[in-house]
C-alpha cells in the first residue's frame, strides 16, 4: 500500500515526542524503495539517543510491518 509510505523519517533522541528530537537519515517515500522489501536507515552520526520514533507527514497513516532499533556501543562499550 504506497499511500502509506508517503513522507516518513526516523528521529532519535532523548524526548519521548519523536518530532522533537533529531533527524536519522533523510526524509523517505514509497519510491525509496520497492515494496515487500526491508529498508535499513542509518543514522549520518553518532546519536545518543533514549528513544527512536518514525514520524510521518500525509495524508494518511503510516502502515510498517516490523521495526527493528539497534545501537552501536563501539569497540571499548561494555555491556
């Protein structure tokens, strides 16, 4: 359903609203990438983030299947 996928973007940050916090990656569409396929969005840089959220600007909602948030601790993170 590509009327779903009209303008989305992921923000991560340290506010539960997502529209408040940063920007991850470009604005998408539907046109970003065929549908039935998986799409990873990396962040440009290095976020401390508490909270990743999916905006979206349309005229109708947003419609994901699954949504997968990994963090990077890099080489000296200890668990």
């Amino acid at each position: 359903c590509p009327e779903g996928l009209h303008r989305w973007q992921v923000r991560a940050g340290a506010d539960r609203d997502p529209w408040k916090n940063p920007p991850c990656g470009l604005w998408q569409t539907g046109d970003s990438f065929p549908l039935g396929t998986a799409l990873e969005v990396r962040c440009e840089r290095s976020m401390p983030a508490r909270f990743v959220g999916i905006v979206s600007v349309g005229p109708s909602a947003l419609v994901l299947c699954e949504v997968e948030a990994y963090a990077w601790r890099g080489e000296r993170s200890h668990r």
